[in-house]
C-alpha cells in the first residue's frame, strides 16, 4: 500500500516467501537442535508443501465459484447501471442527508450481504454500495479515502452472518448449543448492533483506520480509541464502576462519542475550510508539493440524470517536476481549464478514463470555489472536558459503591 503496488505482486512474493519457509523451517531448527538426517528433513518439507499446495487447491475451490458468480453480478451492475439507480434512490429517501444516507447504506448492506460468503459479499457490496457513499458523500462535502468506505460497507455486509432471519453465524451457533436459530440470531444481533457506530466513525474519523498519521499519533489514537470503545460498552450495560444511572449513561455515550470524533465539536464551532476564489487554481497548483491535492467544489449537469448537480473534488497534482499548474491538472485530474468573464472558471478540456471523469466531472463544469483547510485549534482540546466529567462519573459511581459496601 505505500509502495503502490498491485496486490497481485504482493501474493506473488507472499507464495514464494511461503514456499521458502516450508522447505527450509524443519532443516533450519533441525540444525540449531544439533539433529542429524537432514536431508530427511528437507524431504518432509518437501512433502508438506505438495501436500499444502493440493489443501489450498481444495480449499479455493469454493472461493473461486463464489468470485466468478460474484464477479457475474458486479459485471451486470456496471453494464445495466444499477448502482446508480441505486445511488439515486438512497439519494432521494435521504433527502441530502449525509447521516440518513449511510444509515440507509448500511441498512442495504446488511441486506445484500445475507446467505454470502465472505469473498462474495465483499465484492458485491462494494460495487453496489461503495460508489453511492462516494457519489453522494462527495455532493454533500465529504470526500473519503476509499480505504474508509469499503471498511465501512463490508463491516455492515460481515454483520449479516449474523442478523436473522438469515444469518448464517447464528444457524452454526444454534447447531452446536442446540438453541433456536431464530431466537440466537436476535440476541447475537442485539449485541453486535451496539458496534455499529464504528463503520460510521471509520467515515468520519479516518484516523481510526491510522489514514495519514505517524507512528506516535497512530499509538495515541489506539489508546484513546481502546478508552473509547471500553466507555461506550459500559453506556450500553449501564455500569461502569458501578451501576450507572440514566444520565451517567448519556455522559459515558457522549464521552466515548468526543473521543472517537472530537472534530464534531470543533466543526461547530469553526469551519474546517475556507473558501479561496476560483480563479487562484492554476495559481495554487503551481506552487503545491509533491503528491498534493487541491480540494475544489464544483457545479455542472450530471450526464446521466441531466440535472444540475454539486459536487467536491480533491484534484491529484502529482510532482512539481511534471510541469506547471496547467500541466500538473491535466497529466493527473485530466482537466483543463478556462477562464471566462468575472473569473469565472470552467472545464474545457477532459482527459477520458482519468480521475475527474470517473468522478462524473464533464465538459463545461464550473468551478466554484477552491477549499483549503482552516487555521484551527487542534480538536484534541476536546479531551479535556470529556476527561474531567469522566473523572466526575467515576468519582460518584465509587462513592456510591462505597457506601452500599457500608
């Protein structure tokens, strides 16, 4: 992933790595134990990886119908467009509503993953429903890492295998315990509903997936992460260091909710982006870094549905070596632009089968403005309000228990 390189070339040198491994690990610790007969030995390794090569042929043999039927679907999608009949219609229930679309997603995700196996439903669901979270989300403002929005789609596919009437986890559950398969699916679901707030947070705070951050804020955010998740489990139960009341319940949800997302608060407080002139584009993409991205809103006629239509971009820009401004958007958001009158800027070239085009960019499209992120405080001030009424519920919770002790 940080080289960006093919998956394929990763399993490519993952096999070999493997095969090394199995022929060498028994004469290896056959000569560190100072054993004998080591030829004996690199014959068992031998052995093992053809007996290890005829398992993995067996065992691909279910994924391998499961892809090609899966892969049957996602070729029907792309030719007949359902996805984004589907994408309109989330569109429409949610009214523009960034929340009721992902909770409209994941409720079509549970839905389309039941009675799948894993790989299939991976694949189904996210060319069904990943490109609605990216279509939609970017006309409302929000543009996520690709990464965050299939996690966010296979969590809530994944959690079908548990979710009656279909769900197959609670079937295998229900024939080992002997149990109601009904009845098991229903309880197991109605724990793991409580999870279901993390794919959100994946959406909004990509931080948790560790997307751009070092090593010691990647430690930071499991840690505060790990309190986190522990606080909204307590909320649930209604007991924390003893049992909670009504509102200690509410103050451990909001607790945990600041922790996960502290950018929430700030949000409301100051806008996270300030708005630039749409005629520094060219301008701003001359001088960005390297491998920088210019954030821009832009208002055009969707091709499909014909209606005028808004939508945010973030244009690749590559190296400042493959040229100027001009040339950096062209080579890769495969856009060119025009200035017309009131500096008013458009699209006037577009560079098929690249980055703005598959994001449904067309010719003519304006742009409105450029985006850039805002001279803020840094949300982690946050913590310390929700640190103080945590230190506030645990020391009534302890002086309560105490003095039922006594």
């Amino acid at each position: 992933m940080i080289e960006r390189l093919s998956p394929g070339l990763s399993a490519f040198w993952a096999t070999f790595a493997m095969i090394f491994v199995m022929l060498t690990q028994h004469p290896i610790k056959a000569l560190f134990r100072g054993e004998k007969r080591i030829t004996q030995k690199i014959s068992r390794g031998g052995r093992e990886l053809i007996a290890g090569m005829v398992a993995g042929s067996r065992n691909m043999i279910g994924i391998a119908v499961a892809t090609g039927t899966a892969g049957i679907i996602v070729g029907t999608v792309s030719l007949t467009g359902a996805h984004q009949v589907i994408g309109e219609f989330i569109e429409v229930l949610s009214g523009g509503n960034l929340l009721l679309m992902l909770i409209f997603v994941a409720l079509f995700s549970l839905v389309l993953g039941m009675g799948l196996p894993t790989t299939a439903t991976y694949i189904v669901i996210t060319s069904l429903m990943a490109p609605v979270i990216v279509a939609v989300g970017a006309k409302s403002g929000l543009v996520v890492p690709l990464i965050a929005v299939h996690m966010f789609v296979f969590y809530f596919g994944i959690l079908a295998d548990d979710t009656p009437p279909v769900g197959l986890a609670a079937f295998a559950a229900a024939a080992i315990s002997g149990g109601d398969p009904i009845k098991t699916g229903v309880i197991g679901f109605s724990y793991d509903i409580r999870t279901a707030i993390l794919p959100f947070l994946f959406i909004f705070n990509t931080e948790l997936l560790l997307i751009d951050v070092t090593f010691s804020k990647a430690v930071f955010v499991f840690i505060v992460s790990v309190i986190a998740m522990m606080l909204f489990a307590a909320a649930t139960q209604n007991w924390f260091l003893s049992r909670s009341r009504l509102w200690e319940s509410a103050a451990l949800l909001l607790i945990a909710f600041t922790l996960f997302r502290p950018g929430f608060w700030l949000d409301m407080i100051s806008d996270p982006y300030q708005r630039i002139q749409s005629s520094e584009l060219i301008e701003m993409a001359d001088n960005a870094p390297d491998m920088a991205q210019i954030r821009v809103r832009m208002s055009g006629e969707d091709f499909v549905t014909g209606e005028i239509v808004e939508t945010t971009l973030e244009l690749p820009l590559g190296n400042m070596t493959d040229g100027d401004g001009a040339t950096r958007l062209d080579r890769h958001a495969g856009l060119s632009f025009r200035t017309e009158e009131d500096d008013r800027v458009f699209v006037d070239m577009l560079n098929y089968g690249q980055y703005a085009q598959e994001k449904g960019i067309d010719f003519d499209w304006e742009v409105l403005y450029i985006e850039t992120k805002a001279d803020r405080i840094f949300k982690e001030i946050f913590y310390i309000p929700s640190i103080l009424m945590l230190a506030l519920v645990a020391w009534l919770q302890l002086r309560r228990r105490r003095s039922v002790q006594s």
